[in-house]
C-alpha cells in the first residue's frame, strides 16, 4: 500500500513539473503607457475616478464577468491570463491619460459607484462621494493570436515560433461621468486595432502591447466630452 502510495506521488510529482512550465507561459504583464496627443487638452477642474465594473464576456447581460483574469486566447495559443486586476489596470490607465491631458484626476479605488439599468434602458447613479467621479464597465479589453499550425498526426501550434500570426486587440469602455446620484453624461467608446504576419519571439508581449495602445485610443475618445461636462460643474 506504502509502494502504491509512493508511485502516485511520484507521478503526480512528475505530471506538475511537466505541466507547471506550461502554466506559467500562459501567463501575461499589462503595462499601459499614456498616448502622446498634443492637440487634447482637459479641463483642470478636480475629478476622480474610481474603479470599473467588469462586464467583460457578457454580451446580454449587465452582470459581473465569470473570467476575470481572462486577457488573451487565439488560435494555436490558448487561454493567456495575467495576475493583475484588468479592472483597477484599466482605470488607473485612464487616471493616467487623463493626467497627461492636464486633468486634476487620482484614482481612488476606494469609492463606491453603483450603476444600475432600469428595466426602460436607462440608468441610476448612487454614490456617497460629493464631486466629480468617472466610473462605469469594462464591456471588451482583450487581444487575439492566431497562429497557423500543423498537422503531424495532430495538430501542433507554431506558437512564437518563424510563422508569422496575426494579433487582434479590441477594446470597449462604458464611462459615466456622475455627480451624487446625478449622471452628468455617459457613453459608449472603443476601438480596435492589428497586426498581421507578426514574427516570434515575444508574441504575447507585442500583442499586449497593441491591447494597451488600443486602450489609449479608446480613452482618448472619452477626453473632450468628460472635459466638456466638467467645466459645467
């Protein structure tokens, strides 16, 4: 019983060894570096923004998303994932460009803003915090490799390898911009942007990279309405 013991260890031993490698390459870092735009300019007039929701992955649905780590997949790839919070990234993304376009912005992940949709299509704002807060969901931010691949017997990835692949990033932003319970403005923004025969090595990295200018492109769509709106304030 000892010995049967002992082998099952070993060869569960063995199964994470050959397994945990594999685990950690689907493993990605978000870093996101603010555009350079030098014909926007926001208003100064202080404004916070707290953390998004994540609707990521819910198409008919205003609820929370079931994949939160979920930030890359494609052809040949699989599922990439990253240990960062894709919520607090975004938004302090935003925080970012925002200061960079001259707002009086922080991040403050410790207000609260709830968002609901009424059964007529519209929505209610509540939060206790006095001033100007930008919150509202992430409704898409994630990127695609695709890559070819071959058939020996099976299918096998050219994953990061000579074959060029083709990376896609998406990204979509419903921003409110509210004041006590009141909705000062909302919209819709995204963008999405490619790569086409993109060479190895450092992939995942490129295709991060194009996710993180994508994000940039959709927040810039967001600066002159919300500086708008604040100078109404």
């Amino acid at each position: 019983m000892g010995g049967l013991v002992k082998r099952k260890l070993s060869v569960l031993a063995l199964f994470v060894l050959i397994f945990l490698p594999a685990c950690s390459e689907n493993k990605i870092s978000l870093n996101y570096t603010p555009l350079v735009n030098h014909s926007l300019q926001m208003s100064h007039k202080n404004l916070i923004v707290t953390t998004l929701q994540d609707h990521r992955f819910r198409l008919y649905s205003f609820g929370a998303n079931s994949m939160p780590d979920v930030a890359g997949w494609g052809q040949g790839t699989g599922t990439l994932t990253t240990p960062q919070s894709i919520p607090k990234h975004v938004s302090q993304a935003i925080a970012r460009q925002y200061r960079d376009f001259g707002a009086d912005v922080r991040y403050r992940p410790d207000i609260a803003c709830h968002i609901t949709k009424e059964k007529d299509g519209t929505y209610r704002a509540s939060t206790s915090y006095p001033g100007a807060l930008l919150c509202g969901s992430i409704i898409d931010y994630q990127f695609q490799i695709d890559h070819s691949v071959v058939g020996i017997g099976t299918y096998i990835s050219t994953f990061d390898m000579a074959g060029g692949a083709v990376i896609k990033a998406q990204v979509a932003l419903h921003l409110f911009l509210v004041k006590g319970d009141t909705i000062l403005w909302d919209g819709y923004v995204g963008a999405s942007d490619g790569m086409r025969d993109v060479k190895g090595p450092h992939l995942k990295e490129k295709a991060v990279g194009i996710l993180e200018h994508t994000l940039g492109l959709t927040i810039e769509q967001s600066v002159k309405d919300v500086s708008d709106e604040l100078e109404k304030v």
